[in-house]
C-alpha cells in the first residue's frame, strides 16, 4: 500500500522543528566558510565546497535539461562561486547564493546548447537522477521513483518543489534563488504536491510509473 504523504512545509512536529534547528546552524557555519574563504582561507573553502556540493549536484540534476551534465555543471558553479568570492557579503545565506549561480550555470548551459543536436538516453537519465535523489521519503517506497514523479511537473513547480521540499530551502529563500515573489513560490509548490499526490494515487491503482512517460525537461527562464 503506497502512502500518498509528501513531505509538509507546514508540518510542526518537533522533529521537524529539530531539522528546521540543525538546517540554520548549517547555515550559519556555511555561510561563515564563505565569509572566511574570500580572505584566502584554503581551509574554509574546502569545508564550504564539501558541505554544499550534495544540493547544488542535486539542483542541477533535476534543473538541468542535460542530467548526464550534472557534474560538470556542480564544478561550473563553484568555479563561478570561488571565482567570484570577494563579492559575497553575507547578506543571504551561502546556500541561497550558491545555489543562485547554480541555477544561472544550468541556463547558460541550455542557452548554450539550445541549437544544438542534444542525445538523451532515458536510462541515463533516470539513473543519474535515480543516484542523486534523497532515500526514505515517505509514500516512494514501493517502486516510485520520485525522479519520474518530478518530471512530471511543469518546470516551475518541478524547481520549487525541489528547492523547499528536497534541499529544504525557506521559501524566502527560494523565492530569491528563482527569482519570483515568495508567493509564487508557496503556490506552485502547492500544486506540485497537489499533482505528486494525484500521481501516487493513480500509481497505486496502476503501478509503476512507467519509463514512457519521460521528457527532457527544460529550466523555465
């Protein structure tokens, strides 16, 4: 029996209180790498790219329209990142800040090959995807494949989902990654719950979802 539970942004069991905690301590510190690494400390910025480098390859890969990319596209952001260091001033979290570059390194990326002859292999695909998404969630422990599921998604409502529900961003900071209203972002991770609980139930009557429906998806500019 599949459980359509999703993952709540308004949930305020103390277990979640306890991750909301160790999440902002994370970032506290993260951020404070940053700061540290513009004055050449090698050792900050060592600790800042380890502790990040788990979301922004899974930002990437859902984001990007090429997965199979998803490592280069990590290193391209933090060789914008570092490269552009000094110009950090704490004023966002480091998170949010790096994450911002990701999401401008996934659409040049695209714009870059836009006009270009692009081979996806959805094998690839969903096993790059497959390796990068989180374990344990609840309701995608019966051979749903929460990859399928996202892409699914329209772009939009796919990368804020992704943003708040899976790297945890607050939606403020969400909102400052893509570039949009908080509002908007609170409404299409809404409807993307919506449409994620839909397609559990319609799983849970049919099946798996079925590698046919796969797309190369797009990052909405």
């Amino acid at each position: 029996m599949i459980s359509p539970a999703l993952p709540a942004a308004c949930d305020k069991t103390p277990s979640r209180a306890r991750a909301h905690d160790q999440r902002t301590a994370a970032d506290e510190s993260i951020t404070a790498w940053a700061l540290a690494a513009r004055g050449g400390d090698s050792e900050a910025v060592e600790n800042f790219v380890r502790a990040l480098h788990g979301d922004v390859r899974h930002y990437v890969t859902f984001l990007s329209a090429d997965p199979q990319a998803a490592d280069d596209l990590a290193q391209d952001t933090f060789l914008r990142a570092l490269s552009s260091m000094h110009r950090f001033e704490g004023r966002s979290s480091a998170r949010t800040w790096l994450l911002s570059i990701a999401r401008r390194a996934v659409i040049d990326s695209y714009r870059y090959n836009a006009a270009r002859p692009r081979l996806s292999h959805t094998e690839d695909w969903q096993t790059a995807a497959e390796r990068a998404q989180p374990r344990g969630l609840p309701g995608f422990d019966d051979g749903i494949a929460l990859t399928e599921l996202l892409d699914m998604l329209p772009n939009e409502r796919r990368e804020a989902f992704v943003l708040t529900q899976l790297l945890g961003l607050p939606y403020a900071e969400a909102a400052e990654v893509s570039g949009c209203p908080i509002g908007t972002v609170r409404s299409r991770v809404a409807r993307a719950r919506s449409s994620l609980m839909r397609s559990l139930r319609d799983a849970e009557r049919a099946g798996p979802v079925g590698a046919a429906a796969w797309r190369a998806p797009a990052p909405a500019l």
